[in-house]
C-alpha cells in the first residue's frame, strides 16, 4: 500500500485494513509522532530517574513545585460532555466483536473500549478493534458464532457511550514507522480512532472519548493535552470536544492527582481508581525498599486496607473539589452459570464493595461482565436515584497525607503457600492466553487482565529479594517458586486446554518477569517481543 513519506506499515494487510489505514490517518500518526515522540522518550527517561531516588530511600509526598495549583480554590474542569453526564455503571473489556456488541447492549452506561490492559497488542487486535468501533457507530456491525447463535446492536438510545483506552506510554507499535522508528502504541490507538470515529461520534450526539492509562505525572498529562489540541486542530475540530479520564493506577500520580486535572482541565473527565494497577505500581515502586512495604498476598489485600482507603477517599474528595467525576474499581468476578453458591458469595462481595464506593461518593464504578451491570446499577440508583451524579458532595470531611497512601505495612493478611501457589498458576495461564492473543480472560471465576498478572509476578519477585517466609515458616527461594511452578504447570495441562506450546512460552516469559534479578518494568514489554 502507498504511505505518506516517512510512514511505513510492517503488519499484514489483511481485508478491510486500508479502511484503517488511511493515507490522511497515517499522516495524522507522523505529525504526532515528529511533534510528541521527543518529549514522550524525555518523560520515560524521567520516570527512571524518579525510581532510582525512591530506592535510594527517598519517599513520595506533594509536589511543592505544584502547591498553588492545589491550593487555587477557584479552577474548575470541564462540565461534563453529553453521555458523559450519568456515568454510575461502566463495564470494560476488549474491541473483539461480540465483545463490542455485547458491552454496547449490557445497559451500562459507559463502555470503556480497551486497547490496553484488557486486550494485547498482536497487530489484528489493534486494527480489527479499530474497524469494529467504526462499524458500530456506523451500525454495520453483527456477530454469529460457529453454533449459529447471532448478535446485533440495540438501538442507540439503549447503547452505552463509548470511551476508548489508548496503550500506556510506555509501549510502542512495532508495525508502523515514522522515520524508521517505532511510534507510541498510545498515540497510534488514540489518533486512528479520532480520525475515524470523532465525527461519527459528533454526530450522534457525543463526542472522542478517552481513558488515559498508566500516568505516572502531570507532565505526563499535560503531553495528552497538548496531543489533544494539536488533533483538533489537525482535524477543524473544536478544541474542547475531547474528554479524557485518566485512571490514578500509579502511586505517584496519587500525589499528583490535582495537578493531572489542572492540565487536562478544558479536555478532563474525571479521575478513576484502578485499583489493580495501583497495587502494582506500589509493589513495583517500593520492591526494593524492605518490608515497610511488602504487601501480603494478592487476594488479602482489601480496599478497606488503610492504604487503599486514602487513595479512594482522595480521589473522590479530589474529583468533586474540581467538578470532575469519580469513578470507582474494577468488580472483576465472572459469574458462573453451573455453581448458584459460589455466585451468591460473590455477588454478596460485589454489591458490598458497590455499596461501599456509591457511599464514599463515587459517581459510578466498573464491571468486568454484562451479568454485574444489574447489581452495580441498583447500588448506585439507591444512592443516586434520579441525579445522574453525586459531584456535589465534598468531602470535606477527607484528610490525607503523604503517610496515609504509603501505609503498607499495616495491611492485613499473610504469605501463604496457596497465595504463592495462586499467584503462580493465574500468571502463567494469563501469560499464554496474552500470547495467544486475548487480554482478558475468565481464570478461577474472576476476569484477570495485564494488571493482575503483574500484581502476581511482582509480590514474587518482592518475596524472593525480602527474605519472606510463608504462615508456615518455609522461607520463598528461587528454588521454591521453581517446584512450585513446575507442579502448578502440570495442573494447568490437566485441566485447563491451553496449547501446550503457549504455555512453555508463557512459563518462560513468567521466569524471566518474576525470578531475574533484573526487575522488567512491564511484563508486557519482553511479552510485546515475543509477539508477531
């Protein structure tokens, strides 16, 4: 296919790709990657600076830098955009086609349509996630399974508004190159999908919508900002009509959550607690700083921790101080049709965490499955009833400090085998279907995605180089994890149907992420390389 001069696409071109394609929408690829790449490498190098301070001892806190941005009472974002307005129940997942038809039908009120976590990278996924989002706005999109079973879209008065999940800054699209180099996979998904879809979305009434991933400054949004101005310019496109909420999934954008409105403001949508990601990125940060900052095993760890509570309470009390929403976690349990005890458990521990953030004051909150709109969207009618949001409650009554959101160690909950155990075999069955091509997936009853994989792979790499000793006294070695590993293998064989050569690759990978000594920032990006 011709490109513009510069452009080159190394990817297959398979049917319906030059819808994608375009000649103007690469075009709109290289203007952003000429102007933007420069500072995206700048603001990456910085986070490497930034980890190297915190494990030479220094500890976050509130930038001073910053201080009259926080204390300006009079800023205000955004109001929100129209379909943005009542946002109490939003469901996640992947741009596969059922997935995009189902997600649009569930009765939600938002769908985030997930380029990043809930979905990998392989090429296909990238582009036919694009030409699906375009065929449903353009209402030319339907499904039939190999069993004959068939899905359309309801009408677009029922169908939840779209909000799309570019990549992280931190990865790159290896298919398409600006002069000769690799362009950020945040900055190909976000501009294919302007290009496409903002008109169409325009003229339904809404408008380009965004979840911005994995931020860890308000330098880092004020990147977006400026990409965000420049796209609207590009395209005669009113500066404005862009909204964007930015996931607070890193513990130092939890320090810089104000900020991170103040630069997005004219284009902000709010703020969201993405609760696994945080889990993470506190692992990851502090890993080497001893055990004021191990965190016990994966499934103890509550948001009533101390910790978790200050982040989500200054979240919201952030949000509503501006004007901005605040939108809760992720519900990530799968129901099961075939064991009615094991759904009443677990929708009991859905609603109560439901009922939990709709009384802190969150305007509306995640779901992973179709099945828990119903009981996410009752909880929050009962506190909402007919306003379509609760930003008018501040809460005041919130103070936090830095202390406050590194309060680790208090966090109840051990190390035990089984929590090792767990954290070994979800990651290597998440990992092969990763590089099978699918992001999310129903592992145990719960719907695990790049998140929670990481989650599993950092406690083990923070265990193995903290000296940690299980509740029965056996202390964690590489020598452990590797039997453990190996037993956890055979059972996946057993009773899972992951192809056997997936899974040697996904256990590899797995070693390589949690028992190097060389921590990788991401697993997804040795992953990215295994990847075609």
């Amino acid at each position: 296919m011709s490109a513009p001069t510069g452009v080159e696409i190394t990817g297959p071109m398979n049917d319906r790709y030059d819808e994608i394609l375009t000649d103007d929408a690469l075009a709109l690829i290289a203007d952003l990657h000429r102007r933007f790449e420069p500072r995206r490498q700048e603001l990456l190098a910085a986070r490497k600076r930034r980890q190297e301070e915190i494990a030479a001892g220094a500890d976050l806190d509130f930038l001073p830098e910053t201080k009259a941005v926080r204390e300006d009472p009079d800023w205000r974002v955004a109001p929100p955009a129209p379909g943005l307005v009542d946002r109490r129940v939003e469901i996640t997942g992947p741009t596969d086609r059922k997935m995009t038809i189902n997600a649009l039908n569930s009765g939600a009120k938002v769908w985030l349509a997930d380029f990043e976590d809930a979905n990998t990278p392989l090429w296909e996924n990238m582009i036919e996630g694009q030409l699906n989002l375009r065929d449903a706005l353009d209402r030319t999109i339907d499904f039939t399974t190999p069993e004959g079973k068939s899905y359309a879209l309801k009408d677009d008065a029922e169908l939840a508004t779209i909000v799309v999940r570019p990549r992280g800054w931190h990865l790159d699209e290896k298919h398409i190159l600006v002069d000769g180099q690799r362009t950020s996979g945040g900055i190909v998904d976000f501009a294919l999908y302007f290009f496409h879809c903002a008109r169409r979305q325009l003229a339904k009434g809404k408008g380009p919508y965004f979840y911005l991933p994995k931020m860890q400054s308000h330098l880092e949004a004020r990147l977006w900002n400026d990409i965000f101005v420049r796209a609207q310019e590009s395209l005669g496109i009113e500066r404005g009509t862009i909204r964007a909420t930015v996931l607070i999934e890193t513990i130092p954008a939890a320090f810089e959550m104000e900020e991170i409105l103040y630069e997005l403001r004219e284009h902000s949508a709010g703020l969201n607690a993405g609760r696994w990601d945080y889990l993470f990125s506190i692992i990851k940060t502090h890993r080497t700083r001893g055990r004021q900052f191990l965190m016990p095993e994966r499934n103890a760890v509550t948001m009533t921790a101390p910790f978790m509570r200050a982040y989500t309470e200054l979240l919201v009390k952030t949000c509503h101080k501006r004007g901005a929403h605040a939108i809760g976690g992720m519900a990530a349990f799968i129901p099961s049709r075939r064991d009615p005890e094991v759904n009443k458990v677990a929708l009991a521990k859905v609603r109560d965490d439901k009922t939990r953030e709709a009384g802190d004051g969150f305007d509306g909150s995640w779901v992973a499955h179709p099945d828990l709109v119903p009981v996410a969207m009752e909880v929050f009618d009962g506190v909402l009833g007919d306003r379509p949001n609760q930003i008018d409650r501040q809460r005041d009554d919130v103070s936090v400090t830095a202390a406050d959101l590194l309060d680790v160690s208090t966090a109840e909950g051990g190390v035990t085998e089984g929590g090792l155990r767990n954290n070994i075999n979800v990651a290597i069955q998440y990992l092969a279907a990763w590089l099978g091509g699918s992001g999310a997936v129903a592992i145990h009853n719960l719907m695990e995605d790049a998140a929670t994989a990481e989650i599993s792979r950092s406690q083990i790499w923070q265990w193995l180089h903290n000296d940690v000793t299980l509740d029965d006294g056996t202390r964690v070695t590489a020598e452990l994890v590797e039997r453990l590993i190996g037993e956890e293998l055979a059972t996946i064989r057993e009773t899972t149907s992951l192809d056997a050569d997936l899974l040697d690759r996904a256990t590899s990978l797995f070693k390589e992420v949690a028992l190097a000594d060389d921590y990788v920032d991401f697993l997804t990006l040795p992953a990215y390389e295994r990847m075609p």
